[in-house]
C-alpha cells in the first residue's frame, strides 16, 4: 500500500540537499568548533557558514544567530533568559492562548516564579487583535511573547504591527517563528522583532536543531550553565552537523519559497475545496483569516477526530489530530477552544499540512479518502443526524 505524508506541520523528511550537506559532516567533520587545531578550524567554518545561511533566512546579521536544540529550547531561552534579564523589580509578560506549549508552559515557569501573566485570547478566525495587546500592556511589563504562525491552524498573527505596540510599551517583543519561517517570507528587522525562534526539523533538516535570533543589543540570561560557546549565550559544544543542515534547509529555501509557496497553496486550496464538496457539515477552521499556504483545519460534525486519524492512517494517508495526549486521555486542542469551539467540535477537527512531497494526484486521493471515511464514521456516530 502507497503511503502519503499530509502532516509537515508536526515534522518534515531531511531533504536531500540537506543529506548531501550532513553525511559527509558526520564522518569527516568532528572537531570540535572551539579548538584552534586544523579540526577544529575546519569545523568552526562549518559553523559559521551554517551561521550566515541561517541569518540570510530571515534577514538577520550572522552574529545574532545562536544555534539550540530545537524550537522549544528557543521559546524558553527567549522567554526566560529576557524576563530574568530584566532588572525590573514587578515583571509581567503578554502572551495568547493560542501559543505552542514551549511557550505556554515558559510562561508557567515565569508565574511560578512571581512572574505575571496575561494571556489574550485570539478571535474566532484564529487572529490576535493587536488591540487586545496594547490594553494588556502596564509598565512593568517586560516582554511580549506572540507567534508568527500557528501550528493548528496555520493563521498568521500581525506581529510587527504588535510588535511596533511592545517597543512603544518599552517591552521587549518576542515571536515563536516555527512554523512561519520556510513557509512565508520573514524579515526580522521589517518585523521589528528582538527575539525569534525557528526549528530544523519543520524546514526539512534533522531534529535536534534550532536558532533563536537575537537582536543586536538585547541582552538575555541564559538558561544553561557551562562555556563560553555562541557568545556566551548558549553553552555546549555545538552540534555542528545539525547546524549545517539547518542552513543547507535555510539555503534551499531562500532560492524556491516563492514558487514552492505558490505550488502547495495551490495543493492546499485543492484539498480543501475537494473536502467540503464532497463532505457535508464541514468547515475550515480559521477560514478567511491569512495562513501559511500549506495548512488548513478542518472540521467534520458528528466524527471524532482520532477515529478519523486512524481510519485515514489505514488508508495510507498521515494526517493530526491537533489534539494532546494528556494522562493518557485525549483532550480538546486548546487552540480551538481558544478561538470559540466547544470541546466537541475541537476534537471533531483534523489538521491537513502539505509539504514538498505531496502532488495533485496525492491531494485527489486524500480528498476521496476523507469522504469515505467521513461517510462510514457518521453511520456508526451517536452525535450525527
């Protein structure tokens, strides 16, 4: 049986550009980066390459780069390293709750350490009013933590206006930018953003591998203990193989976004209209609102959303959920929930994420799929008339 991937949201395939740069790091690059010996030279280079491949991404300069482990170590580095830098004596922070758990629960963190929280609901399209920001803002507070893209639902937030909003606040304006940057198109000094966060694996490079921009001039804690490595901002040797396939991945983006972004929206669009016409009592979820081209959620009355996952997966075809595992349980996205859904219609939503892999001939037979899926599970549903 075939096998089709709709799920890059929650991670993508290494690339083959991305291998042809890694396989030989692994074997013949091992110095480490901080000895002055030819090995360690050679690695350096690496490193810095991999650097400037990155920051061209974004539009950045390469020393405000610094390279983590992934995602979730750039929102916590963020968030925790600037509100312990800072040397008010009350901080509060301005976050939605339509963030990713990395920012979420950093947040937590921060309220267990005397920190105060506000956390601004998005609208029911999946939008943050930049409005909502500035209402929430006091003196004290010190950042202003609001993704670029959503996970779920692929809605892009209006982070330069907000972020313009933070800095007249005198906050400093961080954006988790996973699932925006390889996307959409990201200028960090056009955003006006003093910290980002990107993830290797969601750009088609290997897990195990991020960035956190960092503006010139914004000082941060770090939040771990060691060197003096990444300007002494990010102890540890560097993982120098997952660096340079970080920028090998940025690289490939910078010279195809714009047609691929254009080639997968199309995809995208395909699917989604497929759905709802062959699908009765279906509705994408943030629908009208501006999305990352490969992403749409949709929701499906009177089907709960796992038991479409496993009926898709039976089929060949890899789609989300959207939904936690929590203590074994499946709870409700509380990305949905905050835009308005009730439980029930949370967990009747599934997520549809394309990628480099995926064809028209793919999206035709996922669409079929959908539809007899949906139609053999509404037979058995309680819920559905």
């Amino acid at each position: 049986m075939d096998r089709f991937y709709f799920d890059h949201n929650a991670t993508t395939p290494v690339s083959a550009e991305v291998l042809e740069a890694l396989v030989p790091l692994l074997g013949e690059v091992y110095g480490n980066a901080s000895s002055i010996h030819h090995f360690g030279q050679v690695a350096k280079q690496r490193l810095e390459t991999a650097r400037r491949q990155t920051a061209a991404l974004i539009h950045a300069r390469p020393q405000e780069i610094v390279f983590v482990s992934g995602g979730t170590e750039a929102d916590n580095l963020a968030i925790l390293g600037a509100v312990r830098r800072s040397p008010k004596p009350r901080k509060h922070v301005v976050t939605t709750a339509i963030e990713h758990p990395a920012v979420l629960n950093a947040c937590g963190r921060l309220e267990r350490e005397g920190v105060e929280v506000t956390y601004i609901r998005a609208g029911s399209g999946g939008v943050v009013d930049p409005d909502d920001v500035r209402r929430a803002l006091r003196s004290d507070t010190v950042l202003v933590s609001v993704m670029h893209a959503n996970n779920e639902l692929g809605t892009i937030q209006p982070v330069g206006e907000i972020a313009q909003i933070a800095r007249e606040g005198g906050a400093l304006m961080h954006s988790d930018g996973v699932q925006a940057a390889g996307k959409i198109p990201v200028d960090v000094a056009a955003l006006g953003v003093d910290l980002y966060s990107m993830s290797g694996h969601k750009i088609y490079a290997p897990k195990g591998a991020g960035s956190l921009y960092i503006r010139k001039g914004t000082a941060i804690e770090p939040i771990l203990f060691g060197g003096h490595h990444e300007r002494d901002r990010r102890p540890g040797t560097e993982n120098v193989p997952g660096a340079a396939a970080f920028g090998a991945a940025a690289e490939w983006i910078r010279a195809n976004l714009s047609g691929e972004a254009v080639r997968v929206g199309a995809l995208r669009d395909r699917l989604e209209q497929g759905i709802l016409a062959c699908v009765p009592h279906a509705y994408v979820n943030g629908a009208g609102s501006p999305r990352t081209p490969n992403t749409t959620n949709i929701r499906f009355d009177g089907i709960e959303g796992e038991a479409m996952v496993i009926a898709l997966d039976l089929m060949g075809f890899a789609v989300s959920s959207g939904a936690a595992c929590s203590s074994g349980a499946v709870e409700p996205s509380h990305v949905l929930t905050a835009i308005g859904l009730s439980a029930m219609d949370a967990k009747s939503s599934l997520r549809f994420s394309l990628g480099r892999s995926n064809t028209e001939e793919q999206v035709n037979a996922l669409i079929g799929a959908v539809a007899e899926s949906a139609a053999r599970l509404r037979k058995l549903s309680p819920t559905y008339a």
